[in-house]
C-alpha cells in the first residue's frame, strides 16, 4: 500500500465537476508529479488530500489514515507548501517556524532542535533572526518549505514551488528538494508549470478536465508517445501548453538538470 491511497475521488462545485473519479498510489519516498492546465483538478485534488476541503465521492487515504475520518492525523502527516506566499514577512524566520511548532502541539525542547536542523538544510540558519521582509523570493521559498517540515511530515506537497523564480533559484530549490528525499525518505507530491522540472519527478500523473490521462515515469510517458521532451508529450496528450517560457530560460534550466545528473 503506498503512502497516499486515491480511489474514484470526486469533487462537485455546483454546477460543475471539478474531479472525475481519479484513482492513483504514492509510494513512501517517491517524488509525484502532477501536472495539468489551469482548471483541469489539480489545485482541488491537493486541497482534497490535505483536508482543506471535502470530497463529494470516493475516498483517500494519506499515511494509512482517512482523510474525512481522521483528518486531525492526515494534517500531522503533511507539510504543505502554497504556491503563494504564507510568511508573516513581521516576525524573523526562526519566529514564523517556532509560530507554526506551536500551532503542531510540538514541545520546546522538540522544535528548538527541529528548527535548527530544517534552517540547515535550505541555508538560512545565519539568517534565522532576520525579518521575512528583508529576504528575496527565493530565500523565502526555502523558508517556506523549512517551515512545512517543522513537524516532521511524512509527505510535503507542493504547490508550484519554483513559481516566479529565476532559472540559478529554481534550481536551487529543486537541490533542497531531492536532498529530502535522499536523506530524509520524504514523499513529494508536487504541482509545477515547468516541464523541465516534471523529468526530477519518479512518475507523473497527467490531469485534464478533472481526470488522469496518463501515469508513468517521465522516460516511459515519452517513449509511449514519441517524445523527446515532457512537454512535447503534455501537449500531445492534453492539446495545450500549460505555461509559454523563453527559450532561453528553458535551455538554462535544462543544463542545469543535465549538469546535476553527471555529478
């Protein structure tokens, strides 16, 4: 059984359905793409899975637990990082993480050293008593995902994580993010606009008009359409780009992928 368990998940707005009966598995330790255009389900299935909002039908399991049933233990498994910004930008780094240790019930002693060691891993620790106002996009992008990993989840979501930032920042990011996974086994389950980053990913789930047209590693997807490139077979399989990038910003962040892998 995988860390994140969907069944013919549903979600109805009025008049219209905005999840069409997906069903899809995470393994522990797997980084989970899922990628599709605007309106297509994705924001409403990670606000399903992460308790912010109720399904109409079907049903999810995250850490083996219910997410209607036991939504107190769900939120204890999960780190969520929004794709716009969250931070109190008036309280310090270390400030906005003791904030939300407390929020999680964690005890002093706990989150002093959980804070210290999630400040570490994004390269803020020299920063943590300076206000969030002063940082830039990126410096606050690690900070929130330090924050999401305050708790402890076991699995952080992500919602457009590199949205906004430079090619040199999106990269880093993503070093922070694979470093999760290799060090700490944690499950991602995140959302981007950028196809280049869709080939970090262990599989991807292609989402359109509410449903999942495809699910495969990146490699596979191409070879079962023909593609070179993830976004060549996103556009075959759904018709549409999702986001128009300058040539030259897709080129750089694609050395750096390739450069990452050599090393």
């Amino acid at each position: 059984m995988g860390i994140i368990e969907v069944k013919k998940l549903t979600k109805q707005f009025k008049d219209a359905k905005a999840v069409k009966g997906i069903s899809f598995s995470v393994e522990e330790g797997e980084i989970f793409g899922f990628l599709g255009p605007n309106g297509a389900g994705k924001s409403t299935t990670i606000n399903i899975l992460s308790t912010l909002i109720t399904p109409t039908g079907g049903s999810a399991k995250i850490n083996g637990f219910d997410i209607e049933k036991e939504t107190d233990e769900v939120r204890k498994s999960i780190g969520l990082v929004f794709q716009d910004p969250s931070l109190d930008e008036r309280l310090t780094a270390e400030e906005n993480l003791i904030f939300h240790a407390r929020l999680y019930g964690l005890k002093k002693k706990e989150y002093i050293k959980r804070i210290a060691e999630v400040l570490k891993l994004v390269d803020l620790t020299e920063k943590k008593d300076n206000l969030v106002k002063s940082f830039s996009g990126g410096m606050k992008r690690r900070l929130e995902i330090a924050r999401g990993l305050t708790h402890y989840p076991r699995v952080l979501f992500l919602d457009e994580p590199t949205l906004g930032l430079d090619p040199q920042t999106r990269f880093n990011i993503w070093e922070y993010v694979l470093k999760l996974r290799k060090e700490h086994k944690m499950t991602i389950f995140m959302t981007t606009h950028y196809m280049q980053e869709a080939e970090y990913c262990d599989r991807i789930a292609i989402i359109d008009s509410g449903k999942i047209i495809a699910l495969d590693t990146p490699a596979q997807l191409k070879r079962l359409v023909g593609k070179n490139s993830i976004e060549e077979v996103f556009l075959q399989l759904t018709g549409r780009k999702i986001r128009e990038e300058e040539a030259s910003t897709q080129e750089q962040f694609r050395n750096q992928i390739m450069a990452h892998r050599r090393r």
